[in-house]
C-alpha cells in the first residue's frame, strides 16, 4: 500500500515521522519519577521560583507537548488546569526561590501553635470559593514561619489554576520609587496587582508608613474590594483592633530605612483604621505562635560547637 502524499501544511503540523510513532499514551497518566506525574518541576532561579514543563510532557507521544488529546473524536485537554498554565502562573507569581519547596504539609515550627494553623490553612484553602472569596491575615511574630505558609499557598492556588502573585510591601514601594527615576507611574503596577486573582502581601505594616506609603497600600486594598477580589497577607503586628488607636504618633522620629519594630504596636494603628476596616470586613484573622526558627537554629548550632582542648604552653624562647 502507497504511503498518501502529504502536503507542506500537513508537515509543518505533524511531521510524518511522529504519525508513524506508536500511542504511548499520556504521560501525565503514568506519574513518572520525574515529576511525579504532574507534569511540571519547579526549582530557584536567581532570587524567584521558576517552574518549568517536566521534559516527560514536552516529550510525550500522545500530544507532543500540546497538553490535550483526542476524546471521541474532540480535542481536550489532558488535565484542567494544564500543566502550562499552571508554569505560567508560577513564573509570574514572584515567589522568593528560598521557598520553591514549600508546602503546608512540610511545615515544621510546631513549637506554638503551629499544627492548628495549618490544619485551619488547609481547611481554609479547601473551601475556598472564588464566587464569596474571603482573604486571610496571618499574624505572629519574626521568625515562625509566616511568609513559608504563605508561599506554600501560593503555589496551591496556582496549581488550582488562580493568577497569584507574591510581593513584600517594602520591596514594592522601593520598585515604584525606583520607577519614577525612570519617568514611570504608579498606575501600571499597581494595575497588575488589583488585577490578579489573589494577591499575596508579605509583612504588611512595614516601613515608615508616610502618607505615600498608606496611599499605595490604600490603592491596593480598596481597588482589591471594589472588585471583590482578596488578599492574603502576614505582619508582624498585632492584629486584635487597638481600643487607644494614636495616630499621632510621629514616625519621622525613626531613623530613614529603620526596621524597628514595636510588637505593642497594633497592625490598625500601622495602616490605618480605614484599610484595617476593609480587611478586617473581608478576611479571616488568624495568629501563629512560637519560637524564632532562626534563633533555634543558631542556639543548636552553638551548642554543638565544643571548646577546643588547650595546646601545650610553650615558655620563652
């Protein structure tokens, strides 16, 4: 039998030489080690995570790496969401590389409250509705795992198919003033993050909370609700509403760039009754407890250092 004469396009859309390859089958239905079936690994680059579509996927000979396959006679995807899609939501998330392995179920500062907190994350992120979205504002103090947690929730929405993007309040309010210098406005940021599906805040209530300041917070919090659209956020500020809230307090008095932090503090007291309001309207408030894993670690590390025994004393010479 002669072998039908195929046209250029033919070709160009599927060489001939992938028509005589034999139906492997999918690759995400095989769970290969390599990525465990999902189809996608993700790894630190430079200062973020990047995810990148596992070569089993790129490779398979049921799609060629297209991601959908032929069901009665209609082309489909393999798996909603695809694995491309959730590669690029990850690569536009902005999730710090020091946290591209994290997840809530490898948390591991139980020295407070940590197991409830996390049995609450996941029963949160479990019944989450996209139709009735309600935020979530995760408190404590430095060094108990808050930005972990909310790195690993992160990428559990991503991985359901949700734009997320993660930023640190303070290195966002260094881009924009990076930006004037080159003649750009707040708004083209700015958009991006009222845009997305869910915005993750890391320590809010950081800096000197000037007027600029609370008005890029202000911004974001009130286009966010407007669009009934949440944010996830740690601080490490108290979150219980101050019964003697002083907005008075002047803090130009702290040195330009200081980090102090005054734990009496309250997180209404740094951002301001109106934007508390809002969040406190839209989001679940909830308090980690524990040690400073850094300090623990140090401490052990220290104490595994043992005194070096004395040389021999050596006289005059």
């Amino acid at each position: 039998m002669e072998r039908p004469i195929r046209s250029l396009k033919d070709e160009l859309h599927q060489p001939a030489h992938q028509t005589e390859m034999p139906d492997m089958g999918c690759a995400l239905d095989q769970k290969r080690s390599c990525c465990d079936g999902i189809g996608y690994r993700l790894k630190p680059m430079g200062s973020l995570t990047h995810a990148e579509l596992c070569a089993c996927v790129q490779n398979c000979q049921s799609c060629f790496g297209k991601n959908r396959k032929m069901v009665d006679g209609q082309s489909k995807p393999c798996r909603t969401p695809s694995p491309s899609r959730i590669v690029n939501f990850i690569n536009s998330a902005c999730l710090p590389a020091r946290y591209s392995a994290a997840r809530l179920d490898q948390f591991s500062n139980f020295t407070g409250n940590g197991r409830e907190v996390v049995n609450r994350l996941s029963q949160w992120h479990r019944e989450f509705d996209s139709d009735r979205p309600r935020g979530l504002i995760l408190g404590g103090p430095v060094g108990v795992g808050k930005t972990y947690l909310l790195c690993a929730l992160a990428k559990n929405f991503a991985f359901k198919g949700l734009s997320v993007r993660f930023i640190d309040f303070f290195q966002l309010l260094l881009e924009l003033k990076a930006g004037y210098a080159q003649d750009k406005s707040d708004a083209n940021l700015l958009n991006e993050l009222i845009d997305v599906d869910i915005l993750f805040i890391d320590e809010l209530g950081k800096g000197r909370n000037s007027d600029w300041e609370l008005s890029i917070l202000d911004q974001l919090v009130m286009g966010r609700y407007n669009r009934n659209r949440i944010i996830v956020a740690s601080t490490n500020y108290d979150l219980k509403p101050s019964t003697r809230v002083n907005y008075s307090t002047n803090l130009d008095e702290r040195k330009p760039g200081s980090f102090e932090l005054d734990r009496f503090e309250s997180l209404e007291q740094r951002i301001g009754a109106r934007i508390y309001s809002r969040l406190f309207e839209t989001s679940e408030f909830i308090e980690l407890t524990g040690e400073d894993f850094r300090k623990r670690a140090l401490d052990e590390k220290l104490q595994n250092i043992r005194p070096q025994p004395a040389g021999p004393r050596r006289g005059p010479t």
